[in-house]
C-alpha cells in the first residue's frame, strides 16, 4: 500500500491517509515497529514531515502490536479484538478483583485511556477471541448488537465420551447459583447452543458450537446436560484434564461493523495442544473447526 502526498504534511497525516479507521496510538506503535517506509527506507520518526513527490509505502505482511502475552487480532478507530489466552479475566469480577490482572484493564493501561468498553465476556478458563469497544458510543451499538444476537459466535470444543447425535440444538433455560455454578431452572433465561461432530476418537468427540445466546457457562453447562462434559472442565463433572486446561476456543466471531457496515470475520487460530490431543482444522472460512 503507498501514498503519494499532494503537499506538504505531517508524517502522521499521511499514515491516517493510509489506513483511516486506525488510532493514532496504532499508528504511532507501526511506526516504531518498522512497519513504514519512506522514498524506500525505513522511517521511525513521527516528527518528519512529508514533501510533494514523496512516496510512503506500507507493509502490507506487518504482524499486528502485542500487549505482552495478548495478541491484537483485529483493531480500528470503534473497535479492539484481542486472542484472549486461558488464565486471564476478561473483566474484573468485582470491585475486590479490580486490581489483579484482566484483559480490560491490560488494554485500558496499554492505550492509555479509560474509553475501551467491555461488550461481552469469555470464561477465564477459555481462549480465543473477545471484543472491545473503542469509545461510548461503539459500546452502545455493539452492546445492542450482543442483545440482539447479531453476532455469530463460533466455538470448539473437545468433550468427554461419544456423542450419538452428529448435529443438533441444546435448549434450556440456565440460572446462576450463588456459588456460581449455572445449572437448568425454570427460574433461569433461556439458552440455545448449536452444535455439529466433527469427528470422533475413541474416548472424546470434536465439536462446533455456535452460540444463538450467550449466557454465563452456556456451553459448559448443556455438555454437563447432554452427559458429555467438556474435557478438563471439573466444575462441570470432568474426569479428565490431559491439557491441564478447559478445552473450549471461542473461534471466530463474524458481524457488521456498527459504524462502516462491512462484514468482519475475526478469528483465533486453534491452540497447538488441542491439535496435540487430536483436534484438526479445515480450512474453509465458513468451516473453521476441528
């Protein structure tokens, strides 16, 4: 991607030329990591200003910024989505737990701001992609998005046992208990999974999930359920845990932007040990999965 300037300009001006729907705390991060070249070298200094004639060129290859041990998979102007790994809160729980460390208050520290919104959450014990929003007014439009389930959210998932049905809807309504724990209640709010075998082994089954609602432990407590809990997940009747972690990825995420209306497809690459314990990847866009 190149630039030509029609006149004299700030550095930083031509980068927004460039990619518009970036912060200029992006930019400024590109720019010292190399991303930049001006008149075919590499430029790192902010302060430069362009000339008529001058040529910017962008690696197109560049790997997003890393907050240290959280990938950026997606990010403009409205919206941050990051690869969450196991382990991390995506929010504080409560206002004792505000001070350890989650993926809210990592962001908020790295950008410098107090504008970036949590949208919607994913277990501690679960990986793969989470939305932030940039800004109060993207909170509120992806937060209407979420409760109105205008997103597809994708999930894989290794459970326990063999599975009889090779596709399906799991159904029911889910309450929290006060010791966290979500079971089946008539005093709960509904929610609905999809789900789709993929393959089978011996002592587990590979699933797709796609969540049509998103309530707390949705998809930990219909495997409970359906007698197939997912694999390492104890709270939830697992006897094993061979990864020594919750086998469940939030995978993709596809919606329209809120703010430009193009489709996004965002997407969490299937950690190494999930492959280890036999989960394969198809690589179709819409069949991304084990």
């Amino acid at each position: 991607m190149q630039y030509e300037p029609q006149s004299e300009m700030p550095l930083l001006e031509g980068l927004r030329a460039l990619y518009p729907d970036s912060s200029r705390r992006t930019l400024q991060n590109w720019l010292k990591s190399g991303r930049f070249s001006l008149n075919g070298k590499v430029i790192k200094e902010e302060k430069k200003q362009l000339q008529k004639g001058d040529l910017l060129t962008s690696q197109e290859t560049f790997r997003p910024p890393r907050i240290p041990q959280v990938p950026i998979l997606f990010e403009d102007r409205f919206i941050i989505a990051i690869d969450k790994p196991v382990g991390l809160l995506s929010t504080p729980l409560d206002e004792e737990a505000s001070n350890k460390k989650h993926a809210l208050g990592m962001l908020r520290e790295y950008y410098e701001t107090d504008q970036i919104f949590a949208v919607h959450r994913i277990d501690r014990e679960t990986s793969g992609v989470l939305l932030f929003a940039r800004g109060k007014q993207s909170a509120e439009r992806l937060g209407a998005m979420f409760e109105a389930h205008d997103l597809k959210r994708r999930y894989s998932a290794i459970i326990e046992g063999n599975l009889k049905e090779d596709s399906g809807t799991w159904s029911c309504p889910l309450l929290e208990l006060p010791n966290l724990n979500v079971v089946e209640s008539s005093d709960g709010k509904m929610a609905i999974t999809h789900f789709e075998v993929y393959r089978r082994s011996s002592k587990y089954t590979y699933l797709n999930l796609t969540l049509e609602t998103g309530k707390k432990h949705q998809i930990r407590a219909h495997c409970k359920r359906a007698g197939h809990p997912v694999v390492g997940d104890q709270r939830y009747g697992s006897k094993e845990n061979p990864l020594r972690r919750l086998c469940l990825h939030a995978r993709s995420i596809e919606f329209v932007h809120p703010f430009t209306k193009k489709v996004l497809y965002i997407e969490s690459p299937l950690h190494k040990s999930f492959q280890v314990l036999g989960g394969q990847i198809i690589h179709d866009k819409s069949k991304r999965m084990f």
